[in-house]
C-alpha cells in the first residue's frame, strides 16, 4: 500500500512540502518511475494507493493493464477533491467478483450498535 501524493494536492499544498531539499522528489514523473520500479522489484498480487489522481491511474493503467486489472475510486468528502484509492490486481491469480465502496467517513452511520 503507497500513498503516492496526488499531484493535485502537491500543487494545493506547495508550501508544506518546502522543506523537501531535492526538488526532484516532488516532481510527478519523478515519483511515478520510482512506484513503477518498485512494482517490478516486488511483482505484487494487490496494489492499493491512496491520492491517485484520474491522470496518475490512466498512466499507471497503461503500464500495467498487461498483468493487472484495476480500478479507481473518486474520494469523498466535499467540494475540491480531485484525488482518490486506486487498486490493482494480477489477473493470473484473481478474478473481481463483486466490489462495494464504503464511505468511512460514514460507514458507522449503518451499523447497530447496541
């Protein structure tokens, strides 16, 4: 599991990440060959990723669709948020049956707590 900053939030929040000495570490294309190589290194069965904005999953999804199926969620939780959970999966070893989204933020609001 990687959260892979959004590149959104990177732009949103420039100032909180001054204290980052080499800029390259920031930079988006940068970040993306540094997940893909340890994807390679670690050939996972399941992927999950946090802050993955629409752009980094189409990118990621064309690298990887030959091994891997995947999926990615919008986040919730008001007005801005461009950034959400991407999964893949190695479709030699797992076949989606079914998928539910859950809400966190809300998810208690279902259950009976008694």
């Amino acid at each position: 599991s990687y959260n892979i900053l959004a590149n959104s939030l990177l732009k949103k929040y420039q100032t909180g990440y001054s204290y980052v000495l080499d800029q390259k570490y920031l930079d988006p294309d940068y970040r993306l060959d540094l997940l893909v190589k340890d994807l390679e290194e670690l050939l996972p069965d399941i992927m999950c990723l946090q802050e993955v904005d629409k752009e980094t999953f189409e990118e990621l999804w064309m690298l990887l669709k030959d091994e891997y199926e995947g999926n990615r969620i919008q986040r919730l939780g008001g007005e801005g948020w461009i950034d959400g959970l991407a999964t893949f999966y190695n479709k030699e070893k797992f076949v989606l049956i079914n998928e539910k989204r859950i809400d966190l933020d809300n998810c208690f609001d279902e259950l009976e707590v008694t």
